[in-house]
C-alpha cells in the first residue's frame, strides 16, 4: 500500500497538498493518505504547511519509475478525470487546472474513447478560460492546444464537434498572438478561415489576422482587410472623403448628440449585433491604421460614424475608444478642447460601465492624447502607463501595450522625467517590441532612443539594419523601409533628427531634417504628442532663418514663416488648452521670433519669461533650453558678459535632467568666460 500510493504521489510531481490526495483517494477508492503517513514516518516523505512532498529528487523518480512507461499515460489520465469530475461538479477553478495538467500529462494515447475525447477537450477549454482569466496566456495557449489535440482523435471533429472546435481554435488563436507564436497563430487562423460555416464565424481570426499585418510592417493590407471586411458587413465608408463629406458627418454627429444628455448616452442598451459589433471593433482599429499611414480625410470620420452606430444599434465594447477619439479630433482638429475633453471624460464613464475590461487599454490610450494636452503634462502622461498595464491585463502584449508604451516613452522624454530612467524604460519597450516582432513600435522607438542615448553621453544605441529580425510574413525588419511606407513614422524619425540637430548645434542636419519634417507634417493624421514637433520645429526655423539672412533673403523669409506657423500653434494651445504645458515654450518661440527681427529688447524679455515659466512648471529640459538659447542670444548679440550667467544655468538644468553629454558641449562657453 505504500509503495502505491507513493506512485500515485509522484504522479503529482515533487509535492502536493494534502487536501487533493484526500480527494484523489476518495474518488478512486485507493487508501493513499494512512500509507503516505507511513513514508513520512520512514523519511521517505515529508509533510509541512499542508502539503506531502518527497525527500529527494531521486526517491519521486523511484516511484515513478515503478510504473511501466506504457501504462504511466493510463494513471495520469485516470487521476486527472478523477479531480476533473470533482472540479467541475465543485466548481473549484484551482483543482481543474491540477486535474486537466494531469490529464494532458496522459495525452491523446491514453483517451479510451471518442466520448472521453470530447469530455477532455472541453475540459482543456474551461481550464484555458480560467488561465485567460488569470492573464496566464501561455497556460491557456497549452490547453487550448491539448483540448485540440484530443479532437484531432476525431478527422471530422469540425463537422462532429463544430462549436467546440471553432472555440478552441478561436481562443489558442488569440493566444497564440499574444504570446507572439506567429506561425502556430497562421496556421490556426487557416484552419478556421477554412472550416468556418458562416462569415460571423470568421470573425475573431480576420480581426486578429488585421492587428498582425498592421504591426508586421504591412498597414496596407490590414486596411485593405479591413474595408474588404466592412464592406461585406454593409459598412463601406464614402469612396471620396472631401472636406465637405466630413463636415456632414461632424454636423449630423453633433446634432445628435446635442439631444442626448451624459447620463442619456450612459443608460444606453449594449449592442447585440454581431455584425455591428464587429463592425465597429473593425472601425476603431482601421482608425489606428489610418493614423501610421497618414490617411487623414477618412480617418476623421471614422469616430463619427462609430458613434452613429452606437447611437442607432447600443453601445459596443468599443464605443467608450470612438468617444475617445472623437473628444480628440474635436480638441485637437477643431480647436474644440472644452468639448473634446467633455467627450473624453464621457468615454472614461462610459468604459467604466461597461462590464467588460477587455477594451479598457485601448479608450485610456486615446483619451490620454487629449489629456496631455489640457492637464499638466507631467502627471497626464502616466495615463499611458494605465492603458499599458490595462492592455496587458487583457492580454493586448502584441500590439496595443507595446505602442502605449512607446508614446508613453516619448512623451518622457520631451517632457523632462530623468533621462537615464526614460532610456531604462525605453529599452525594455525595445526587448518587448522585439520580443513581438512589432515593426511599428520598433521603427517609432529607435530614433528616440539613439538622441536619448546620446543626450546621457551613451554610444550603445543600435544602428540602422542591425537589428535582426524577421515578421510572421517572412519580411525582415528595415528601419528606413518601414519608415518610408508611413507618414508618421518618417515623421517621427525626421522629428527626432531635428530635436538631436537642435540640441547639439549641427545647422545643416537640423535644417535638413527639418525640411523633411516639414515635407511629411502635413499627411501625418492626429499624432498624439504633435505638439512636440511644432514646438522644435518652430525652434530650427527662426535658427535656419537666421543663419541665411544676410545670404538669401526669400530663404530666411520662408524659414521665418514656418516658425510663425509653429508658434501660432503653440500660442492657439496655450490660450485654448492648457497654459501650464504651453505657455513656457510660446515664450521661448516669441524670443526666437523677436531674436530674428532684431527686437533685442523685447527678446530678453520673453527668453526671461521663458526660463521662469519652464521653472515654475517644471520643465526642466526646457528650461536648460531657455537658458541656453537666450546665453547663444547674448553671444551672437556682442554681449558676451551676460552669455555666461545663462549657459551656466543650462549647464545646470541639462545636468539635472541627465544629459550629462549635452551639458558638456557648454564647458567652452563657461571656460571662455573663467578665462575672461
């Protein structure tokens, strides 16, 4: 009797706890705990904190041994049915993951029948939705996986079995893509491409199959997908998006919404449609796509016509992200801000009461693009961090988590956090991006982290083509590729050259990258943090414009209108959105300005307000800036005795936030004038 049930023991591995063997010995009528009693008795076993666990490695493996290996699959098997039972019939979560491991440690070879097959099929299915449940992707994929494995028992199980096989192959699909399995997910999403018996059956393999193209690097295709898809649900958006068109949509969104009251919209019924579900679900990522190709026209009527569905059909999981998106195209399209941010703080209540947290990352990750803009900017960032954390909670790893963490990593950086815990941030978004072999994220994410890198006097960052990667497409990872097929990302590699170019006073590369930039600004759709771009760009501009006033008065004129038009924007969210993030760096644009039309004393006055402003709103890499603008005004000006106190303070603030390299290329000025 002991050395049976220390064969039944070992089954479970090193240990086990005390209350499933009870329950084991109950059900398969075998005296297990008195015997077990007798090894720890005999120092075979030991027994601590309710658990039964064997005294050394080599004795499990006695006892296993004890079985012949053809009959161990019969024992694990019988085991594991025995708990099942107990597990389902108890609904006690914990002892179902024991009993289906238990089960699958028998596999297919052990089942004795074609009912026993499906029985534990559907077992590994509870099991893997209480892993999901659990975020334990990986668990889940396993018994997604297995549960399949039974039915494959079966040639025809997809004509026998229907339901059970689309589920188990629907959700190791979704599993398969978060734990970045990309060729397991193919082959998955084939078979249910091929088996399915009506086109709402393909609906969770064509959605995963568009969030794969899109952060492979193929954007094109996923958008082709998705209209192709949108269509057959009787959902086609207008073939010509003209001004006009979009005008229409906004007037008839608004008016509708002009009738409803906040708690109106909130007591709203969920939709039940499929198809509008779907549709909707379809919408709001093409919207997303539509942002990294710079499709603008339809873009800006995605939110709108998601809305009037909502209105007409019930409220979808993803209704909360279209208000979200609409609050932002009213804010940061329209000049709209007190109502698009109405509409924000509308889409946070209305996923709040959704009983569903499946989308919650993806509402918090659109509404933070018009948070940043209305709520000091230091704090309002870290609501990327929340849409990061929510869509890792549902399992969002791929796509979704990995880009909230990259905006969120540049946003660190051009606010001011401290820059060697922005690069540590930065690098981890890199590992996980990598991990995924999410493109996208990559190619947003390298350019940043090289003038990071070298902002903090650090050469390690990767270079162009080094990186070496293949999609699930076979396609292997091109920076410069992938940049030049989307508007924003040449965008933001352009935006992240002139930022580099500025901050270490290289002319020609800021003026270079700059006029790039400026080329692609206006195809880029609603970037979150666009008002970065205007403000550096603007910046260069009066810096460009001067340096080539005394060679080519038509070029200055045209750098100088450009950093007009910079500043104009930047002045237009300062009085509109927020004067805590906007008003230091208008200053420091109406400086420059002054600067370029030799108004010298009105220059002084606002490179002070600028320093002031950025002190008293705590950016501090823009207050190392200020000050090392107005010590080159003061140079450049003859009046090299004040530069000095200027410099000497960015020297100080660039130390401060940590780039320690930039700080250092002002040593000259500061030793120039000790020498003095």
């Amino acid at each position: 009797d002991v050395v049976s049930a220390l064969v039944v023991l070992s089954c479970f591995g090193a240990s086990a706890d005390i209350s499933l063997i009870e329950v084991l010995e109950r059900e398969i009528e075998q005296p297990l705990i008195a015997p077990l009693d007798d090894a720890v008795a005999h120092s075979v076993l030991g027994k601590r904190n309710g658990k039964l666990y064997f005294m050394h490695d080599k004795l499990q493996e006695a006892a296993y041994s004890k079985m012949k290996p053809e009959e161990r699959c019969l024992h694990h098997n019988r085991y594991g049915l025995a708990l099942g039972f107990v597990a389902v019939r108890e609904r006690d979560d914990r002892l179902l993951l024991t009993a289906v491991t238990q089960i699958n440690h028998g596999g297919p070879q052990a089942v004795i029948d074609d009912e026993q097959a499906v029985v534990v099929a559907n077992l590994n299915l509870d099991a893997g939705k209480k892993a999901m449940n659990m975020s334990d992707f990986f668990a889940a994929h396993s018994f997604f996986d297995h549960g399949i494995s039974y039915l494959r028992l079966r040639r025809e199980h997809w004509n026998e079995h229907y339901d059970l096989s689309l589920e188990l192959f629907n959700l190791a699909a979704k599993c398969a893509f978060m734990n970045a399995e990309h060729d397991r997910l193919k082959m998955l999403t084939e078979q249910i491409m091929h088996n399915a018996r009506c086109f709402e059956d393909k609906f969770q393999a064509i959605s995963v199959t568009v969030t794969l193209l899109s952060f492979s690097g193929n954007v094109p295709a996923a958008v082709e997908l998705i209209k192709t898809t949108l269509s057959s649900l009787d959902e086609e958006l207008p073939s010509a998006v003209t001004p006009t068109v979009i005008k229409k949509h906004l007037d008839n969104t608004k008016k509708q919404l002009a009738l409803l009251s906040d708690d109106t919209l909130l007591s709203y019924l969920a939709m039940v449609d499929p198809s509008k579900i779907f549709a909707v679900e379809l919408l709001v990522k093409l919207y997303g796509s539509l942002t990294l190709i710079g499709e603008r026209a339809t873009q800006r009527i995605i939110p709108l016509r998601v809305i009037q569905i909502s209105l007409t059909y019930g409220m979808s999981p993803h209704s909360p992200t279209a208000f979200a998106q609409y609050g932002s195209y009213l804010a940061l399209i329209e000049d709209e801000f007190e109502e698009g941010y109405r509409y924000v703080k509308f889409a946070l209540s209305l996923m709040k009461k959704l009983p569903s947290r499946a989308h919650d990352g993806s509402t918090l990750f659109w509404s933070t693009h018009t948070r940043i803009h209305i709520e000091p900017m230091q704090s309002s960032i870290e609501c990327y961090l929340d849409a990061y954390k929510a869509h890792m909670k549902s399992g969002n790893t791929y796509s979704n988590a990995v880009w909230c963490s990259s905006v969120y990593n540049m946003c660190c950086l051009w606010s001011g956090k401290e820059l060697n815990a922005v690069v540590d941030s930065m690098k981890d978004t890199m590992k996980e991006s990598k991990y995924h072999k999410n493109f996208v994220a990559l190619t947003l994410m390298l350019p940043m982290l090289r003038v990071a890198l070298r902002l903090i006097g650090q050469s390690d960052a990767p270079a162009p083509q080094q990186e070496n990667l293949t999609n699930a497409f076979g396609e292997a990872f091109n920076e410069g590729g992938n940049a030049g097929k989307y508007a924003t990302l040449f965008h933001t590699m352009y935006f992240a050259k002139l930022c580099e170019a500025l901050m270490f006073r290289e002319l020609n590369e800021a003026e270079d990258a700059a006029e790039k930039y400026f080329s692609v600004d206006r195809l880029v759709g609603l970037p979150p943090v666009m008002f970065f771009g205007k403000f550096y760009s603007g910046l260069v501009s009066f810096w460009v414009a001067r340096e080539t006033d005394d060679n080519d008065r038509k070029e200055s004129k045209k750098w100088i209108k450009r950093g007009v038009e910079c500043k104009d924007k930047i002045e237009k969210l300062s009085d509109l959105a927020s004067t805590w993030n906007f008003q230091n760096k208008l200053y420091l644009l109406q400086a420059e300005e002054q600067f370029c039309s030799r108004n010298f004393g009105m220059a002084e006055t606002l490179y002070d307000a600028a320093i002031l402003s950025s002190k008293m709103h705590k950016f501090v890499n823009e207050e190392a800036l200020a000050n090392e603008l107005a010590g080159h005004f003061y140079l450049e000006t003859g009046r090299r005795n004040r530069s000095g106190h200027y410099f000497s303070q960015a020297f100080e603030k660039y130390n401060e936030w940590g780039a320690v390299a930039k700080a250092t290329t002002l040593t000259q000025y500061l030793d120039e004038e000790s020498e003095r």
